[in-house]
C-alpha cells in the first residue's frame, strides 16, 4: 500500500491562552522619606542608616540585611522599593556582604563606586569605571536604575556605569534582559540562593540568541524552560500576555549591537516587575497601591509542558492529556522505547515510523503535517530567514533532504493566505513542543 511519508511539520504556533491572576498578599510598609537626597557626588558618601532616595520617592538606595538576618552578620548595599523595603529589586555585594554597619560607599577618584568597610579599609564591591575624570556623581533615578555620571566637559553627562547593566533576580521597567553581540556584554537574571539569601542561588534567566532570540531559564548547565520566541505579537510560548497587553508592553529588540527583552508598564501609575525566584519560577508582579499588595499577573514555568523538553524529539506536550500523562508523539512517529514510555518516561521521545522519501528524483511522497497552536519548538539550531517568504520556506525545506519542519518567524501578517512571513527551519531534532 501507497503510503504517504510524513516529512513532517508545518509549524503554526500560536500556543495556549491561560490567563493567570493570583492574588499574593506581602508584608508592606511605609517609610519615611526624610529628605534624603538622590545624588552622592564625588567626595560625599552613604553611610549605613544613611540614604539615596529617588526624585519621585519610589525607590531607595541604602544598606540593609535581608528578613530574619540580624543586622550586626550581613550587610548589604542595596536598592529597594520604597513603599515595600521587603522587595530588594538590586545588591551590589551580593556575594560578599558586610559583617559590620562600618559600609560606606564613596565615588572614588577615578569614578568607581566604591564600597568600604570604614573599619578595615577593605573594598567590599566596586563598579567598572572608563573614566579618568573625578567629576563623577551617582544617582539613584525614579525608575530604579543607579547610575554614574562623568560630568566634566559642558555637553551632557556621560553615563560610565549603571545597575541596569548589572541585575540582579529583578527585571523593572525599561531595563533589558538580553545581550550585546558585538562585545558579548550579556544582562542576565541570577536567582537568590534563599529568600534571605541574596547570593546568587542555582537559577539563571539569559537571553539565547542562537536561532530566533528567546529567553531561557537555565538550573546550572541545564536548560529548565524556554518562553518561546518572539513571534511578532507575544512571546511564542506565554500568549496570555495579551491579557495585559494594556497594561505592560513588551518589546524584542534584535540590533547588531544588542539583542534584548525589555517591558514597559503603559499607565506611569503602575509599578510592575520580573523576578526570577529561589525555586527558578520566573513571576510577573505589579503593585496595587490602593490595597498595597502585589498582583501576581504570571507565574512560569506554568505547568509540566513548560518543563524543557518534557517530552522528548518529535513529542508533544499537552496539559489537559494527564490520563496519558501530557506526552504523546507527533503524527507519525511513535515512541522511542515504548517500554520507557509505559513507564511514563516520555523524555526519550518519538522516532519516524516510516523512512522519509527524499531524493527521489522530485516524485517524493514526502509532505507536510501542520501543526497549529504550539509553542515553537527550540530553535538553537534552526536555520532562519527573516526575509524569506513562508512559500519560499516550504520549497527550501522540501529541497533539502535533512529539513524535518519549518515555520514562520513571525506569524503577523505575510503573503500565502495571511500566515506569516520569515523562515524558520530545523534539520535536527524538534524539541520542547507544547499545545
Ligand atoms: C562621610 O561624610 C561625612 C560628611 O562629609 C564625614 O564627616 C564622614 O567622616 C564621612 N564618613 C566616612 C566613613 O567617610
Ligand atoms: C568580619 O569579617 C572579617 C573578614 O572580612 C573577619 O576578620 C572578622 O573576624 C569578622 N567579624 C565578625 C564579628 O565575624
Ligand atoms: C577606584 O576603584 C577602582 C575599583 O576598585 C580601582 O580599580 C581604581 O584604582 C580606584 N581608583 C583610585 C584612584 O583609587
Ligand atoms: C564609557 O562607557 C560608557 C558606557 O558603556 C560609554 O557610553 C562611554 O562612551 C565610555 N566612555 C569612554 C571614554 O570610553
Ligand atoms: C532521476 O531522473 C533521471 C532523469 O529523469 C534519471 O536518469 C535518473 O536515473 C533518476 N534517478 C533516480 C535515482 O531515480
Ligand atoms: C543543537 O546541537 C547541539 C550539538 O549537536 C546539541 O547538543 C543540542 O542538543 C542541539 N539542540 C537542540 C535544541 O536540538
Ligand atoms: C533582508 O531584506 C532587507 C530589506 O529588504 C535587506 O536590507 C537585507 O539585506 C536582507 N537580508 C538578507 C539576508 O537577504
């Protein structure tokens, strides 16, 4: 019998909508702001107890110890939101903090931020500086970013440093979590090691540009959970963004010189942050200062197909599937080891069932299978095209005999009956497919 070789997919990602709204309630608490000011010029310093508090009043540079530490063991130098000193958005010394309330920190005389031990003498953390200028001030500005001005000369001031270059588990508004290409200067989330632990703890969230630019959580050297890429209008892999869409907007940019994630709250009234928590889940916050609580608009990973490769090659992941527990295998292919798989060890994945036919001297029987509603499958290795048409994608891929699927880049618009344009193709394993 004729049968007709699956070469397998086209894929249409559109992926799940799950909107996500719990409700967390926080300890808050409301501190004076004195009239602390939010600049420390070069000759001035911060001691502990002392201050840098932004124009606006929303955030706070100052030294503290982390919930349940007494204060004489761990000092650290910090920036926190004011009207919650619970939420610690950025540490300078997270590795190294302070066993005394002897900190100071002074701009030196070469435009490094400097944090002393004023009983020893010691250097405890200190900012790169490629100025020889001592006409350097540092100010803590109202969207939470310190930064380090060389104001010599009578242009504007040139930024020399600045903590949004350098986060920490917390993402705010305007800052990017991404990478320079060019010189390889990469802005990454590190998770804390506990909730009173601000040294960096097991988890990373990095911006992967190898493919289509995604964001991925990594436990160590493992990967643990990709978002997706940017598909044109939502993250591949989170569509309930469009759920707040009014809200918070969201932007990939991909330049030469940088590749990076970046959100914006759309209402200046709300306060909204990305923080990569102890456990490695990557939570959406956003203040509600009527009832001084934060919402928790999205939470990732979700659930088990958000596990990374929670299925295998060629498997597909689908959560209402919890009677089969999740995996099952693409169209025509069948389990690696079924032995393995009845045993609910699904992460071997599906191999072909029938050979592709490729080569054949153009009478192939190979086709494609279309796969719609899924998050895009990991692209480290795909080939991509921005330019190219999802018509001209089809065709390269059926040309080329190590082409197993192929997709549109961007699913907005594009010629072929509106759905999509760029050129996505894998020759490898698909993996990290999810309804
Ligand atoms: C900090 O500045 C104040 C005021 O200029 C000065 O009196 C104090 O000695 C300085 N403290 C340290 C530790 O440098
Ligand atoms: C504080 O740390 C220093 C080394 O940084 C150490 O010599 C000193 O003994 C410590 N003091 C206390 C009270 O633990
Ligand atoms: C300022 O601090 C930086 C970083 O610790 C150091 O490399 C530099 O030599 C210091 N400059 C002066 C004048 O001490
Ligand atoms: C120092 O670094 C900043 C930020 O990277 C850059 O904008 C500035 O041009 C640099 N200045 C010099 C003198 O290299
Ligand atoms: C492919 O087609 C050409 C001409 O149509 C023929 O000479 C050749 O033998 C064919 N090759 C295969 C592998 O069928
Ligand atoms: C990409 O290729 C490398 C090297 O062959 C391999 O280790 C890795 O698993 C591949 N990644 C994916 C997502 O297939
Ligand atoms: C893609 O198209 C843009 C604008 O049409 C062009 O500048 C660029 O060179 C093209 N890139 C490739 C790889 O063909």
């Amino acid at each position: 019998m004729a049968a007709t070789t699956i070469r397998i997919l086209n894929i249409i990602h559109q992926a799940r909508i799950v909107p996500v709204l719990l409700l967390m309630i926080v300890r808050a608490c409301s501190i004076g702001a004195g009239n602390a000011s939010d600049t420390l010029y070069n000759g001035g310093n911060i001691t502990d107890g002392k201050t840098l508090v932004s124009a606006g009043g929303s955030f706070t540079l100052g030294f503290f110890s982390p919930t349940g530490v007494p204060t004489k063991t761990k000092r650290y130098l910090g920036i926190w939101f004011t009207a919650d000193a619970n939420v610690v958005c950025w540490v300078a010394n997270r590795d190294n903090p302070l066993n005394t309330t002897t900190g100071v920190l002074v701009i030196n005389d070469t435009g490094s931020l400097v944090l002393l031990n004023s009983g020893s003498g010691h250097t405890t953390w200190s900012s790169s500086s490629n100025t020889t200028s001592s006409a350097v001030a540092a100010q803590l500005l109202e969207s939470g970013n310190l930064v380090v001005r060389d104001e010599q000369g009578s242009g504007n001031p040139i930024w020399i440093w600045q903590s949004f270059d350098h986060p920490s588990n917390t993402l705010l508004a305007g800052q990017r979590l991404g990478k320079n290409p060019q010189t390889g200067a990469e802005w990454s989330l590190t998770s804390w090691r506990a909730p009173n632990d601000p040294s960096p703890g097991d988890y990373r969230r990095v911006m992967d540009t190898k493919g289509l630019p995604d964001c991925v959580s990594w436990k160590h050297g493992v990967k643990k959970y990709r978002t997706g890429p940017w598909n044109g209008l939502w993250l591949s892999g989170v569509p309930e963004m469009a759920s707040y869409s009014g809200l918070i907007s969201v932007q990939v940019i991909v330049r030469p010189d940088e590749v990076a994630y970046v959100f914006d709250s759309t209402s200046t009234a709300l306060f909204s942050r990305l923080v990569l928590n102890e456990a490695g889940v990557l939570q959406r916050l956003a203040w509600d200062p009527a009832s001084k609580v934060w919402n928790i608009f999205s939470r990732a990973p979700r659930d088990v197909c958000d596990d990374y490769a929670m299925c295998g090659a060629f498997g597909l992941c689908d959560v209402n599937t919890a009677s089969t527990l999740y995996c099952s295998c693409m169209q025509g292919f069948s389990p690696s080891s079924p032995s393995q798989w009845s045993m609910r060890e699904a992460s071997g994945g599906c191999r072909r069932d029938v050979p592709l036919d490729c080569g054949n001297n153009g009478t192939t029987t190979d086709g494609f299978m279309v796969l719609r509603g899924v998050k895009l499958p990991d692209t480290d290795n795909a080939t991509v095209d921005m330019n190219a048409t999802l018509e001209q994608c089809r065709t390269r891929c059926l040309a080329d005999c190590s082409c197993v699927a192929y997709a549109p880049a961007d699913i907005r618009g594009g010629g072929g009956g509106g759905h999509g344009s760029g050129c996505v193709m894998w020759t490898d394993d698909i993996v990290d497919v999810a309804l």
